[in-house]
C-alpha cells in the first residue's frame, strides 16, 4: 500500500504536474524505500519511441513531403459545385431596402493623395459594423448596398476618365451607365472593371476567397497576370492566400488557388444566396456549418465557437428574413444535427 | 520537447501573421508526436503522415479563424485523432469505434540506453511491463511520458477526467516498478542506502 502512494507521487513527478507539498512527502518516501529512488531514476530520464524515431533530417524530410501535399491541396482547391436551377428573376426589389439598413454605421471624412502626379482628391470613407448594413449613392448616382463589417473607400466628386472606388468587405452595386467613365471597383485580391451594371463582391480581407456574382450587364474581373469576363449569372472566385515573394531563393511558396468560375447558387425561388442580403435577407444552400457560423456573426454581430469541431461539417440550406439570432439557431437546430448553449458571456457555443 | 509556449507562440504566428517560418517549425516540433498518435489509432504509418499532412494543412487554410483557439497543441491532437478515426471508419465500415482498439506498436516508449546505464535486460522488462497494460493505459503514459501533455489535456483529448488519467498513469508506474525494481544495480544500492 505503502508503494502505491509512491506509484502515483512518482507518476505525477514524472508528469511536471507534482506540487511541491506533495514533493516533500515523495523524497521522505524515497528515503524510506532505495528500490523507488532507482524506479525514479529510470522514470525522470528521457525515453525514446521504439519504432519510427524521426531523426532531424527525416523530420525535414516529412517537412518537405507536407509542403508538397500543401500546394498540391491549395491549387487544386475547387468551388463546389452550385445546386441547381438558372436564375429566373435578376432584377431586385431593391426599393425600400434602406430604409430597413443603416442602423449602426458611420461616414468618415479623410484626404489622401490620390496617386503620384495627380491632384489630390477628397475621399470618403463608409464603414459598417458587425450585425449591421447600410446604403449609399455615390456622387454619379451609383447606388451601393454595403454588408457588415465592411469599408468602401470613395471620392466626394467623381474627377478623372475612370471612377474608382476601393472595397475592403462586401458590397452590392448598382453602376449608373457611363461608358465614358468605366466604373472600378478595388480590392486587395482583385479590381472589377464595369460600364453599367449590377454585381456583388465579396472580398473580406480575413476570408480565403474574394468572389465577384454578375447579377446584370458585364464585367471584367482583373487580376495580377490575367482578366476574367464574366456573364449574367455568374460569379468568380479567387484565393486571397498571398503567395510569399521575399526573395530568399530556397523560401517554399504557396501558389495561390487559380480563379474559379461557376454560376450562381439559386437557394429557392428568386432567392439568390450570393445577393440575397441586399433585400435583408440571409440565404445559403448547402453550406458547412463552420461558413454558416462566420455568416451569422456577421449578419447578427455574434461570437459563435465550436465546442464539437466534429460539427463544423454539417450541412445546412436556409432563408432567413425577419428572425432573430436566436430563432435562426433554433430553427436550424431542429435538423437534429448540432445543438447550441449561449453561456453567461453571451458566447454561443455549438455542440 | 520543445517548450509548450514556443509552440503556442508559433500558432498565434500562423493565424495571425500567416508567418510561413513559423508554420514550418510548428510542423517540425509536433510531427513525430501526431504521426505516432494517429499511427495507433489507424495502424499504419503512412496514413498516418497523410492525416498529419492534413490537418497542417486545415491549419493553414483556417488559419484566419483560429486565433481564438484556447490550446492550440491539443487543438492539433484533437483534430488529428478526429481525422483518423474517420479515416477508420472509411476503411473498415463495420468494426466498432474506438480509441482502445489501438495499435500499441506506435505507442512503444522505452528508455534511452544510449544515455543511460540501464542493461538490455531491465529495457526488456520494461517493455513487457507496458505491454502487459491496456492499450489505454499505454496511450496515456506516452501521451504524458513522451509528449508531455498535462493531466487536464490528456483528459480534454481523450474525453476522460483528470482524475483518470491520474489513476491510469499511477497504474503504469507501478508495472513499470514492479517489474524493475529488484534489478536495482549493486552499486547504485549502495548509495542510496548510505544517503
């Protein structure tokens, strides 16, 4: 009996969990018994694996090997393939849907040059937080629909032979026809070239993809070394992984995904996932619950997290309209699949 | 073993600054502890490094969402044992799932003879003493023993409560102990009893 408490001191001991109360009592118990201090010993070395020892140079090699599955898996990452179904109606409602926006943002005022040898212009700055939209005309009678926790960057007067704006987020644009003045929208990932049209862009630097969705009309999308066209209907996706250009020769990269063109994901009748928001409505067709998560603390301002990391694969198709966070998570728990706690921090935890 | 900081040090790196130096080096200090946990639950070493590779290259992706998580090691142990219990399931649809049906091969810690004194004999017996354990059991010591995770993360990754986890390991010392204890070299004796 008197080994066993020994067994267990030791175990802890060995573990680097022993307090030190606990400590004393374990040498006073060595002293007594010599055979445990041996035990002790051969327990507080360092042991080995018996089979498959990764020795530095096979750890760089299993190193190498990743690296090499890593781009493989980045550049053959694909969009999954949209539901089904064209989309019947494009023209949207869109009167009245401001109203029902602009709860919580704000318009700052700054100056930046514009660009080397030009005049400076006076830009403005639209920023809305998380849980909340907003709606605004552009001084050339462009409407825009921004989502939440975005930036668009605009000038007050529309000045040179392009207009030019510049969108850190998601936005829904309906371009006034100028074909004098091609209309540009900027992001970090890539600029969208447009005459007269309508079309959403999602770029949120944090995300992995920035996807342009052509609701009407035409756009170029343009990129570093190339220019996609897309048509009515369809939307395309591009990795914002920067590929790491320092100029360390032997340095791996990641080789950013190639665009991916698809069509538009039609959730039901004349509900279109990609624009849904701008009638103040979040829609989205089989999607995993961890993107559903990042969409509903956008749309409600909440902190969800994952106590079950097993659930973040669940699928799940819906239309949300008028309810609140909590009647959303309730209906879509009632697929049975997850279930969800909102703890004394407010945090809502998936299980 | 790499200090538990460094790597948490390294993964906030990776999710925040998208640090590929880091990334390297998280991948380097935890690759041969993930590739054997994952070798015991699916049996094979090259799926094993597959499942790895896999989940690092999750990390990557998600880098950006992960910054909250709590403990990132045992994020990473428990993504892994996730990964390769479905890979399991996928290969053999009809045995029943768990975390005792271990290969315990990939499990085997002994004694470095290399920097010790310990003779060929006493190494054997203390192989034997571990096998003689449940496959648990056995998982629990090296996931203390060899990787160095706490009490409180055995039990996170392994469903189970500290307190098991406690009385398991205390188990195996206690084989361990057994089986060696009267083997105690002469001279080594000597000294300890003239303490």
């Amino acid at each position: 009996m008197m080994h066993d408490k020994i067994w267990n001191l030791l175990a802890k001991k060995m573990a680097n969990q022993l307090p030190p109360e606990e400590e004393k009592e374990l040498e006073r118990l060595l002293q007594q018994h010599p055979d445990a201090s041996y035990v002790k010993e051969v327990m507080m070395q360092p042991w080995k694996d018996k089979h498959k020892r990764f020795s530095p140079e096979e750890t760089d090699q299993a190193l190498q090997r990743h690296r090499q599955r890593l781009e493989a898996a980045m550049e053959t990452e694909e969009e999954p393939e949209p539901g089904t179904g064209r989309i019947r109606r494009m023209i949207f409602r869109l009167t009245g849907v401001a109203a029902a926006l602009a709860l919580a943002f704000y318009v700052g005022y700054a100056l930046w040059p514009k660009q080397k040898g030009q005049a400076t212009e006076e830009l403005q700055q639209m920023v809305t937080h998380q849980g909340s939209r907003s709606q605004i005309k552009l001084p050339d009678g462009t409407t825009v629909w921004l989502n939440a926790g975005s930036q668009l960057d605009y000038p007050k007067q529309f000045a040179g032979k392009t207009r030019e704006v510049t969108l850190a987020g998601e936005a829904f644009f309906d371009v006034t026809k100028d074909a004098e003045h091609p209309f540009i929208v900027k992001t970090n990932t890539f600029s969208i070239r447009v005459l007269g049209t309508t079309f959403n862009v999602r770029a949120y630097p944090h995300e992995d993809n920035a996807v342009t969705s052509l609701v009407t009309g035409a756009v170029e999308v343009v990129m570093d070394k190339k220019t996609v066209r897309l048509m009515p209907n369809e939307k395309l996706s591009v990795s914002t992984l920067q590929p790491v250009s320092s100029g360390v020769a032997d340095r791996e990269t990641i080789v950013p995904a190639p665009a991916v063109k698809s069509t538009l994901t039609e959730v039901r009748d004349s509900v279109i996932a990609e624009t849904a928001w701008v009638q103040n409505k979040l829609a989205f067709k089989s999607q995993p619950l961890e993107k559903v998560v990042i969409l509903l603390e956008q749309w409600y301002g909440a902190d969800i997290r994952f106590r079950n990391e097993d659930k973040k694969q669940v699928s799940l198709t819906a239309v949300f309209e008028k309810e609140s966070l909590t009647e959303a998570l309730e209906a879509l728990e009632l697929t049975g699949s997850f279930h969800f706690k909102k703890d004394a921090a407010g945090i809502i935890w998936i299980e | 073993m790499m200090n538990e900081e460094v790597l948490h040090q390294y993964f906030r790196q990776v999710c925040d600054d998208g640090d590929q130096d880091a990334y390297n080096e998280l991948y380097k200090a935890l690759c041969s502890r993930l590739i054997h946990f994952s070798a015991a639950i699916t049996g094979s070493w090259q799926l094993a490094e597959e499942i790895v590779s896999d989940v690092f290259i999750m990390l990557w992706r998600k880098r950006a969402q992960l910054s909250n998580v709590a403990n990132p090691v045992v994020y990473l142990y428990v993504c892994t044992r996730n990964q390769s219990l479905n890979a399991v399931r996928q290969h053999r649809r009809h045995q029943h799932l768990s975390l005792d049906n271990l290969d315990t091969d990939a499990l085997a810690i002994l004694p470095d003879t290399e920097q010790n004194m310990l003779s060929a004999e006493v190494t054997q017996k203390i192989e034997s003493a571990i096998r003689s354990l449940p496959a648990r059991c056995q998982l629990i010591f090296r996931l203390v023993k060899q990787d160095g995770l706490k009490y409180r993360e055995v039990g996170e990754l392994l469903q189970i409560s500290p307190k098991t986890v406690d009385a398991q390991l205390a188990i195996s010392v206690k084989k361990i102990a057994e089986a060696i204890r009267l083997d105690m070299p002469a001279d080594l004796a000597q000294s300890y009893l003239l303490r």
